[in-house]
C-alpha cells in the first residue's frame, strides 16, 4: 500500500518510522525535515525553531528521546516583572516582589470566588488565582502568547500547564526563597551536540522524505496530491500533518459551512529573534517569562545555556519569542528594535555586546483556543476524515501538542492502521 504522508514534523516522521506494511513516503513543504523541531546555525552559534526540551514521562516516548545522547537541566524557571527577577511560578515565589504587592496578591488569593461559574479562562483564572494575579501576570501574558485576552479564550487546552495553588505554598514562597520546583516538569533534556533537531536524527534516517513539496490540490476521487511545482503523486492512504486550514484550502467542493468553519480557526505565528553574544555570561537564568507590557517578547531563552555546544566559546545567546495573531500584519523591523530595546532595559548587556541579530517568523506556532474553537475544530475534522484522510500533530488534530505527544501522535496513527 502506497502512503503519502503530507509534512515532515515529528508527527509525520513518527508516522514513517512505525508503520507496517505500508510504502510510505513524507512530502515536506521546506527544504528540510523538521518541523518546529528545525536546528538553525549561525556564525558558530546553533539555535532551535523556538524553545524547545524533551521532559516526558512517557515511557514510550522516552524510549525514542533518549536514543539520542542528552544533557538534563533543572527546570528553574524565572519571571521578569518591571525590573525584578522572580522565580517561577510568581504565585509560589513572592518573596521576589514588594511587601505591598505580597499583600495584595495574598489577600486577593483568599477572596477569590471560587464558586465563580467558568465559562471563559477570565473565569478560571480569576476563581483558580484572584485578581491581582489574573490582572498583573496571567492577563499579560495571555494576551503575549495566545494574542487574544483572557475574557475570549476557552479552557480545554490548561491540562497539567496551571495548577490550582494552595494557600500555604503561597504564604511560605512570600517569606522563604528555598520553595523548591513548582514546575509542572521534574526533568527537562536537551541533546548534548546539534541542537533539538537531533532527537529526530533515528526517524529522518528511516524516512524517505521529498522536501519542497507545497500542496496545491487533493483530489479525493482519484487519490492524487498536486503540488505547487506541478509534480503530482499518486496515493493508496494520504496522511496529513500540515495544518488545517490549508489542508481544506487544497480540497475541492468543500461545502460553504465546512470552509467557514475552517476560516474561523485561529492561531499564532511566531517572530524569533536570535541575539550572540561576546561574553559568555549574558544569561542568567535558562528561560524567562516576560511580564512588562512594553516589552513584546512573551519569553526568552538561552540556547548557549541548553547546550554549551550551542556558542563559540566565550559567547552565549539569548532567543526572544514574539507571538502574532495569524490575522495581524507583522512589522518585523519594530519587533527587532523593540527586543533589542528590551535586552539594554532588562540589563542583559549593552550594544557592544552584541555579535549579530538574527530573525525568523515561523508561520505556525501555536493553535488558539477561542471560544467556540472546538466545535469549528470539530467540524473540520470530521469532514476531513469522511475524506479518507489520517490527521497526525499539533495541527492536524489542531491540538495544543508537545514534541513528544505530537510524535505519539504520529506513532499511534501508524500503528492503529
């Protein structure tokens, strides 16, 4: 049997690797597998398609990480909150901030209405932490990374990510700096050498991939895939793990509500911009979350403290993540300036200190949990599969996915069929 699989992310590429019986060939639409697992180097610098770490439990997938070789970072995450460092997470660490914030922040917790009926992650936010954090920290945030405000996002994608605190971790992180991990990770590990690319090394060495392969039309009636640069292929089962939109955008007679529903899925693109440095202790902290609503980066990153292969030696780099709405035009010049800005006001380091700037814009990063999404998601879905088609990853279940559940994804699709 003849199986195309359509992107080769983790999920296509976990696809390849498991299936039986099965001829199956991965059509990329880049020059490279990948993914948003994608390695980049630079003037001797290596950095990642955003942040990425391996910190599954999963045994299954922990057998395919660790066949590659790995370095085991202690997940000590900070916050920067209007010139101060906090540890992460701010509700369990407000030891950081002044006494009268500690105040209102407590006495806000203990008020909360945790009968508050949630029908938004406004109400669950506000019944779960109280005001004076939804409004100071996760409001902020929410709208940096999600790119809409709390009020307009729903629930079902929170999981193991936000915990409901209790009062006397709260209490104790106000007075005590040793509050331990509060991390929802014990463990994060990142390959010793060539960046996060390299834990897909043993799936892309299997695959038999065609790269640069931009799908233009699925006809469904003949089992053909058309791409962009005029070749076609021809296919027994189609496996798609490119996003959805555009999957229903490459099928013909898509009925008018089907296509609606389609165009009303949101999601985020992401700005990366990449900073070397001359020296080799510009990051403090392995990763921050950014709360100053003047700074539009929502987190940065340290690739040279992931790996100490990731920088020449006596350097190190910083990678600032900038979301965007997929409906909002990016002004990539202001977005450079503003971070570059933003290293000088967090007191990172001075021009001087800079080796080069690097941008890219990743044209998906993450899906957007909108009110409404899951039956918009339902919708297309459903159609899609009545078509025949197999939807693998992040965003062919439109799912908001880890690395290692998007190759759980691909592996569990194989192996079902």
């Amino acid at each position: 049997m003849d199986t195309v699989v359509l992107g080769a992310g983790i999920s296509g590429l976990a696809y390849a690797a498991n299936a039986v019986n099965e001829n199956v060939k991965v059509y990329e639409k880049e020059n490279v597998a990948g993914g948003l697992c994608k390695t980049y180097s630079k003037d001797g610098y290596t950095f990642d398609a955003a942040i990425h770490f391996s910190f599954t439990a999963n045994e299954e997938a922990r057998s395919f990480f660790d066949q590659t070789p790995y370095d085991a970072k202690y997940p000590d995450a900070y916050n920067y909150y209007h010139g101060s460092y906090v540890r992460h997470p701010v509700i369990y660490n407000l030891n950081g901030l002044s006494s009268d914030l500690k105040c209102h922040g407590i006495e806000s917790f203990v008020n909360r209405r945790k009968d508050l009926q949630v029908n938004n992650y406004a109400d669950w936010l506000a019944g779960s932490y109280g005001q004076f954090f939804k409004e100071k920290f996760y409001d902020v945030y929410t709208k940096k990374y999600w790119t809409l405000p709390s009020r307009d996002l729903s629930t079902t994608w929170i999981g193991v990510r936000l915990q409901e605190p209790n009062l006397h971790k709260i209490l104790y992180g106000a007075f005590s700096e040793d509050t331990g991990n509060n991390y929802y990770a014990k463990e994060m590990r990142y390959p010793l050498q060539g960046g996060y690319q390299t834990f897909l090394k043993p799936l892309v060495d299997k695959a038999d991939i065609v790269t640069e392969k931009d799908v233009q039309t699925i006809d469904i009636q003949n089992r053909t895939v058309l791409f962009k640069d005029g070749s076609k292929v021809n296919y027994d089962k189609l496996v798609s793990s490119i996003p959805l939109p555009v999957l229903i955008n490459a099928l013909p007679d898509v009925p008018e509500q089907i296509r609606a529903a389609a165009e009303r899925l949101m999601w985020s693109r992401v700005s990366i911009v990449t900073i070397g440095f001359n020296r080799p202790d510009v990051a403090k902290y392995l990763w921050l979350y950014i709360y100053d609503e003047d700074i539009m980066s929502a987190r940065v990153y340290s690739p040279s403290m992931q790996s100490k292969n990731n920088a020449p030696e006596g350097c190190s780099s910083l990678q600032f993540e900038i979301y965007h709405n997929n409906r909002e035009t990016i002004d990539e010049k202001a977005v450079i300036k503003n971070t570059l800005d933003a290293v000088v006001k967090m007191g990172v380091a001075q021009p001087e200190n800079i080796c080069f700037t690097d941008y890219r814009l990743l044209p998906y990063g993450n899906v957007i949990f909108y009110n409404g999404m899951e039956d918009d998601r339902k919708i297309v879905k459903d159609y899609i599969e009545s078509q025949g088609i197999t939807l693998i990853g992040r965003f062919g279940e439109w799912e908001y996915l880890w690395s290692d559940q998007s190759y759980l994804s691909g592996k569990h699709a194989a192996q079902r069929n």
